[in-house]
C-alpha cells in the first residue's frame, strides 16, 4: 500500500550556495548591454563572443545536492554529456522568469517538502500520495538521453527515475482514459517572476500510448543526485523524443481523461506549439528552423549539428505515429 507517511525532508540551501547580490546585479547588467548591443552589432559575431558567459555564468544557485541510488539503465548514448553547471544554469522555467539563467538564481523558494501528488479523474480510485512514496515506488535507473528545446539548443543529460509506465500502472486508469495530462505547481509566494498573460499553473499532456512508452521517463534525479530546483524539482517528466516543453517540471496532479487535454504553451500559441510537439527537422515553426540545432556540450561554444527525426529515437516511437501527417499534428 503506497500511503505511509514520509519524514519531511525540507529542502535547504547553504548560505555558500547563494549568489551574492553584487554578482547576480553584475551579470543582469552584462546580459542587459548584451541585448542593447544587439541592436547594432552582428548577432553572429557578438554571440560568439558573448554567449559563453550566459550559458556557464560564473555562479548558481540550487539545491543542496543529495546522491541517488540508479542502476545503469540500457538506455544511454555514447555522446559527450553537457557538464552540469551548463545544464543548471541554462533552463526554460517561466515560473522563474523568462531568461535562461533565471530560474538558477530564483528557484532556491520552492520547497520540495512535503509535497503531496494527487491522481484524479479516470482512475479506479482517486487518491493523493506523497513525493518520497513516489521516489521509491520502483528502483532508480540512469538514463542519458538527448534533451531538444524548439528554439534549436540541445543536451546530452543522465537522467535518474524509472520508466513513466510504472506509475501509470499503479494509477490503474480506466480503458475509457485516453491521455494523461500533467498538473505543475504554481504559487506566486515562490514564483514571483512569473510572467502574466499565461493560464497557469502550467499543464502539459500525452496521448496513453507515448506516456506508457518505456522511454518516457517519470525523473527524480539527473547526474546522480536529486534535481535541483531549476531542472524541475523533486518530480518530473522526461519525453526525449518530443520538444522539451512537453517534459513538464514540479508534478503535483496526474490527471487521467478521455479527451486532448489543453497544454499551457499550446494554448498560448497553437501556431508553434503543437499538441504533439515531436522533434521534426522537416517542420519549422513560426520562428525557428528546426533542421539544425545548437548542442551545448563540453564545448566552448555550441556545436551546430543536424537535427535527427524524433531527436534520433526513431526505432523506439516511430510506429505511435503510423499514418500521420506530422505537419498537420505538429
């Protein structure tokens, strides 16, 4: 029976870990005279010089790390993996903020303790569950997979958490149920840099069959330790096949239905964000071509490399597709 009371374990930040204030001011005003400079002078030319220092800034915050026990998984890629401080300081979080290095500076407010995740709607018996009966449901792999954003950036991250199958079993939804649809917490007390003219909190979904792909992993942890705030703490979703907007952060609803469920960027711009949103280099959206992206590695700069269909993981979800136009339900 999964609903025993954990400890609550409060999430902490060591003072060493907090970015001084004169830092922080120091690196708002630099990306400000990059912006303004932009105006003026070539992108291609000024990125080079300056976009570095926005990807790996000098300082972060996040939390504490504490280790992971994951057991190596088959899923994993030969490709040189993004270092760390790239990977929890460069982040799509609005809740945080809209600008990349955002969310490692204001992220620190979340409390991921206690942190109760309800499962509702077409399910044999809704119910709320806590995050640590979660965590240790099922034991941990890690997993490396490739990570597509659609403004053209990549990563290569080990991610810790077992396949999102699992839980879904353990949901027991209805045969009548066909989509789950992500709930993410929302507070301003936490986000106050939340930007407004967006239905929060944010929600994404999946059609049953891609949430049930043994790809689709339910993510505690990346680099061995818990994941810090910014990447989504302390439960996440990870779809490596799709956009990474779909991989929704800070779960605290599962919610089970028969219908497509509405998606928070979707919503916003159905133009570019599709319910579907799998990674296409044949399919550009309204502003960014998709043929090429910018991975971000232990190189200097990002490498432009060719966009593979289905972020390379082709042979694994491929068939979910057979049939569709993936112009027409992009």
């Amino acid at each position: 029976m999964l609903l025993r009371k954990s400890p609550s374990l409060e999430a902490t930040i060591r003072s060493s870990e907090i970015t001084p204030q004169h830092v922080f001011e120091q690196h708002q005003q630099t990306r400000r005279r990059f912006l303004a400079s932009a105006a003026t002078l070539g992108a291609a030319a000024l990125a080079a010089r300056t976009l570095p220092s926005l990807i790996n800034p000098p300082t972060t915050v996040h939390a504490a790390g504490e280790p992971l026990k994951a057991i190596p998984s088959k899923y994993t890629l030969d490709d040189p993996q993004t270092p760390f401080a790239k990977a929890s300081t460069y982040n799509n979080f609005y809740e945080y903020g809209t600008d990349k290095s955002d969310p490692s500076h204001e992220a620190y407010r979340l409390q991921t303790r206690p942190w109760p995740i309800q499962i509702t709607g077409m399910v044999k018996k809704p119910q709320t569950i806590n995050i640590d009966d979660l965590l240790h449901y099922r034991p941990l792999e890690s997993r490396v997979y490739r990570f597509r954003c659609v403004e053209a950036w990549s990563m290569i991250i080990p991610w810790d958490g077992y396949s999102l199958s699992e839980f879904i079993n353990f949901c027991q939804p209805l045969p009548s149920a066909k989509y789950v649809q992500f709930f993410s917490y929302n507070d301003k007390k936490v986000m106050p840099d939340e930007p407004s003219g967006y239905d929060w909190p944010y929600r994404e979904g999946l059609r049953m069959d891609e949430a049930m792909n043994p790809l689709t992993l339910l993510t505690f942890g990346c680099y061995g330790q818990v994941l810090p705030n910014q990447n989504g703490a302390p439960v996440r979703v990870i779809v490596p096949w799709k956009y990474g907007y779909k991989s929704a952060k800070a779960i605290v609803r599962f919610h089970f239905t028969d219908k497509e469920p509405a998606t928070t960027w979707n919503v916003a711009d159905g133009r570019e964000y599709g319910f579907y949103s799998n990674v296409n280099p044949n399919y550009d959206n309204a502003r960014w071509s998709q043929a090429h992206e910018r991975r971000l590695d232990t190189s200097l700069l990002p490498r432009n490399i060719p966009t593979q269909m289905f972020n390379g993981y082709g042979d694994q979800v491929a068939s979910l597709y057979a049939g569709m136009d993936l112009k027409k339900f992009y």
